[in-house]
C-alpha cells in the first residue's frame, strides 16, 4: 500500500484555488524583525493550519472510510491521536501569547480519500519539522525554545509514524533533518489558506510569499523563468547548494534520497541565498529508497 513520492507531491503542490495572497510580501525579513512574539506567532499559524488539516480530515473519513482504503483500524485512531496534539500544541502557544495570538484562517486542502490525506499528513509534517529546526536559532528565551523543542521531536515522530507505517515508505532522510528559513515554510502554509479568510486582527507577518515552483522530469516551472542567472537552490540535511537552471527549465541536481526541498534565486553563491534573492519556490523533491540501501549525509555541491 506504498504511495508513490509523485503523488505526495501532486496533492501537496498542485492544488487548485489555494493561493499565496494571506502572506504579506516584503522585500527581506532582517534579523530585527523578528522577535519571540512572531516566531511564536509563525509557529501558531503552521499549528492551526495543522490542527484543522487533522481535525477536518477525520470528520470526513470516519472507520468505514479508512477500512475500505485498505488501512486496518488502528491507523485511524494515530492519526486521531496526532489531532490532538496538534489541537494541544495550538493551546499551548496561544497560552503563551495571549492576547498577542494569532487566530485560525480557513483552510483547504487537496485531499481526496485516506489514501491522499496519509501522503499529504506526511508532507505536512515534514515541512513542520523543518520549520521548528530552521526557527530555533532565531527564538531568544530559553523556556519557549524548550517547548519549541519539545513540539519538534512530537512533530518527527509523527512524520516517521505517517511515512513508514502508513505509508510504507522511509521513516527519515538522513541522519539529519533539514532547517528551512521562515519565509519558503510560509510560502509552503500560505498554498493551503483561503483568499482572504484570516481575521483582520491577525496582522501581517515578516515574511515573503514566493510564486510557485514546480520541478519535474529534470525540469522546473515558475513565473519568469528565463535560465538567465537563475539557480535551484537544493537543501537536505545540512546542506545547500546550487545549480544553473537552462532556458527551458532544465537543471541538472544531484540524487538525494527522502525529502530535500528547493527554491529558485537569482544568487549563484549558496551562501548568500535569502528572500532579497529567492525568486520562487519552495517544492518539494521526494526519492524514496529502501531498507537495505546506504543512507548516510547528502555530500552535494554547487554546480
């Protein structure tokens, strides 16, 4: 009952009527921007959009559903499980905030069946994972990097659970997650909330919405593409590089295995990449492998 990686990433990336627009669009996010109260505010959006991805899935597919995708019973009562820490976790950090909090948007997502809500949980909490990792160097008092820190190891354990025993695929990636900036985890949030359904008390958030990217077949897809100093940015684990995209889309990037993550930026020194630079993105690149095959950390390099 494997779900194959194409079709997590047609159901996370190629949704219709999910646009970007929730996200206010700056030109950078610099250093003094970015306090404990928007972190925490950016973790409480990632958790309500979880917490409802979770809550309206299951009111939707009741036992019967997940019997006849050919799950056995007791995949559906995890995943009621996960619900309720992501309904915790929003608790949680709207506690912390306070009148400050965030509030839930409206939400829609591409799921069709058990089937494609298991890859879409999956893809979803990985992207989470990378979000808590990516925020932690950012996040100042010491007693909410703790609970942060206590949120991502749940977050991982989910991910794995959802990956390999729901959908018989691998647990991880590598022997190390990927950290990912806030602004592609935005963009990534920003796909699934409806035009204009966060409550105005909300605010606007520091962060970028990039136009989507799609990559396929050894080829990328994006508005503006020219293949005149555009690169693919590629993460995985702890390392970035970068590659040159052709006229038509084309870019040669290295095998990886699990999930690895790319955007599009105009900076060719991977270094140096950021939201005044990424032109597009982030999408998701899933190569699945197996139980017996060398897993050890990504060695790639620019092109």
């Amino acid at each position: 009952m494997r779900t194959s990686a194409a079709a997590a990433l047609a159901i996370a990336f190629g949704a219709a009527n999910v646009v970007a627009s929730p996200v206010t669009k700056r030109q950078n996010t610099t250093a003094s921007s970015i306090d404990d109260t928007t972190i925490l505010n950016y973790a409480l959006t990632l958790e309500h959009l979880e917490n409802a991805f979770y809550r309206d899935a299951l009111a939707q597919f009741d036992a019967a559903a997940f019997e006849s995708a050919g799950f056995p019973a007791w995949v559906r009562g995890r995943f009621s499980q996960i619900a309720e820490h992501e309904a915790s976790h929003v608790a949680v950090l709207s506690g912390a905030l306070g009148d400050a909090a965030v509030q839930a948007c409206e939400y829609t997502f591409p799921y069709t069946d058990p089937k494609s809500f298991a890859a879409l949980s999956a893809v979803i909490e990985n992207v989470g994972v990378s979000a808590y990792v990516g925020a932690a160097a950012s996040i100042m008092d010491k007693t909410y990097l703790t609970v942060a820190g206590s949120i991502l190891t749940t977050e991982a354990r989910h991910q794995a659970w959802v990956s390999s025993a729901v959908n018989q695929a691998e647990p991880w990636s590598g022997p190390y997650d990927t950290p990912v900036a806030f602004s592609p985890v935005y963009s990534v949030a920003a796909q699934f909330i409806k035009n204009g359904s966060c409550p105005a008390s909300n605010g606007a958030l520091p962060f970028t919405a990039f136009p989507a990217l799609t990559y396929m077949d050894g080829k990328v897809a994006f508005e503006g593409l020219s293949g005149q100093n555009q690169y693919v940015v590629l993460y995985q684990g702890l390392n970035i590089a970068t590659y040159p995209i052709g006229a038509d889309g084309s870019v040669s990037l290295p095998e990886t295995q699990g999930i690895a993550y790319i955007t599009v930026s105009t900076e060719k020194n991977a270094t140096l990449t950021g939201d005044d630079n990424i032109i597009a993105g982030p999408a998701v690149v899933a190569n699945p492998f197996d139980a017996y095959a060398s897993n050890p950390a990504p060695t790639f390099t620019s092109a």
